[in-house]
C-alpha cells in the first residue's frame, strides 16, 4: 500500500513538473513573437550577369549641359542670320531676280 | 550731313526742320525707347548706331533679338507720323553713345501746315524709308517661308 500511495505521489509530482515546463516553454514563445527583433536591410543581391557586370559598371562621364551652346553665343548666331538674310534680301531688292531670291547663305541657321 | 527724310529740302528748308528739335546723347546700350511706348517724336541719326530689335522667347526667356542696325543720315522711330503712334520696335544704341536729333510730332505737325511743300517732300522720303523697310522684310519673309516649305515637305 504504502509504494503504491509513494508511486502515486511521484506521479502526480511529475505531471505537476511536466505542466511548469511546458507552461513556461509556451510563454517565452508567445514573449518571442510579440516582440521582434529588427532585421538589419539586407539590399537584394542583384542576379549574376557573368559576361555583362563590366558593361553594368557606372559611368563617371559627367552629365552633357542641357543646351549645346550658351545663350549670348546663341544670340549671336541669330544676329548673324539676320544680317546675312538682309544683305541677300538687299542683293535681291538692287536686281530681283528667282536665283538672288533664294540665295543661300553661310548662316549656320540654314546649313 | 544729309539725313534720309531731309533729301530734296534746300539747306533753309532742313534747318528749320533741324531746328524743331533737339538733340540727345544716348549712352551706350541706353534704350531710345521701347516696343509699345507711345511714339511722340522721331528721331535722326547724327552719330554712332541704333539697334533695333524685337522681344522673342530664347530658351524660355524673353530676349531682345537684333532686327535691324540703322546708322548716321538714318531715321528712326516713324512710328511718330503713323497712327496709332506707338512704337513697334524697341530701338538701343549700340557698343559706342549715339547723338540723335528728336523731331517732336506735334512741333513737324505744325510746321508742315504751314509749310506743305516741305512737309510734301519729308512724305516722300518717308514713303521711300518705309516701302525699302517693306520691301526688305518682305523678301527675308518669303525666304524663311521656302525654307519651312522645304522642311514641312522633306
């Protein structure tokens, strides 16, 4: 009677234990999920190209200007175009013929 | 020196109408006057150039495009003898100060009633400064627009 009462003791005693474990077991996963630690950024890996990494390599040519030529130098070309276009109009004027009307000049407006 | 709107006048006749104006320096790259000003007098050229040019949109900006140079003996601003008597062009001297002679239109409006033979002839010459202006743009026109014919049917 007496190691049946003692077995039954140790049993109770283990499921007792067996329940502390798997309770504490149960809270540290929930603490776990609730507070998550931040993940360092981690920049995808760009996909191998073999052969064509050397042509993705950045250019260090520096940015073309917007305009090919400054202002002034622009206004100066239209300055230009217009006094070669009078001097034609004014050929034309002093012997008006079809040829002189349409006479080219070496404005670069109009090469 | 014989000015363009003074040709045909006797030396008598041109000092009179000489002598209803006055003279004005004009500093280097000093506007004369300006597009849309109200045009009260005319002007002739007695030193140094005028540049005439009109405003055009350069690159988003507002710039004064040349049009035109007019030199000694020339007139400008005859906007002054035409309705509605504003001014079309805005008028600079240019590197070097001009000296120009300003004909108020209200003092050569009085002069040619009482002289019409003179003012008949300042007419005429105005007539020919005009009609060449004309002419001149008039053919710059027409060769601007072959070009945008030859572009337009490339």
């Amino acid at each position: 009677m007496d190691m049946l009462l003692m077995g039954l003791c140790f049993g109770v005693a283990g499921i007792v234990f067996v329940a502390f474990a798997f309770g504490a077991a149960m809270r540290s996963e929930s603490w776990n999920s609730a507070v998550q630690p931040e993940l360092p950024l981690v920049k995808a890996a760009a996909p191998a190209r073999f052969f064509s990494d050397r042509v993705a390599a950045p250019r260090t040519v520096p940015p073309a200007p917007p305009w090919p030529v400054p202002i002034e130098v622009l206004l100066l070309q239209i300055e230009n175009h217009v006094r070669l276009e009078q001097a034609a109009a004014e050929s034309f004027l002093a012997f008006p013929t079809q040829a002189l009307l349409h006479s080219k000049t070496a404005s670069p407006f109009v090469n | 020196m014989t000015h363009e709107l003074l040709k045909g006048l006797s030396s008598a006749e041109a000092e009179q109408v000489l002598g209803l104006g006055t003279k004005l320096i004009v500093p280097s790259r000093t506007k004369l006057f300006r597009l849309g000003d109200s045009a009260d007098r005319l002007f002739l050229i007695e030193r140094g150039r005028i540049r005439l040019t009109l405003p055009m949109q350069v690159r988003g900006r507002e710039e004064d495009v040349f049009v035109e140079e007019r030199s000694p003996g020339q007139a400008v601003g005859w906007s002054a003898l035409i309705p509605p008597y504003r001014f079309t062009l805005t008028a600079t001297a240019s590197l070097l100060e001009a000296e120009v002679i300003a004909l108020p239109r209200e003092a050569l409006g009085e002069y040619f009633a009482d002289h019409p033979a003179v003012g008949y002839k300042i007419a005429l010459n105005l007539a020919v400064v005009i009609g060449h202006r004309l002419q001149l743009f008039q053919t710059m026109w027409l060769r601007e627009m072959q070009r945008t014919v030859e572009v337009r049917s490339a």
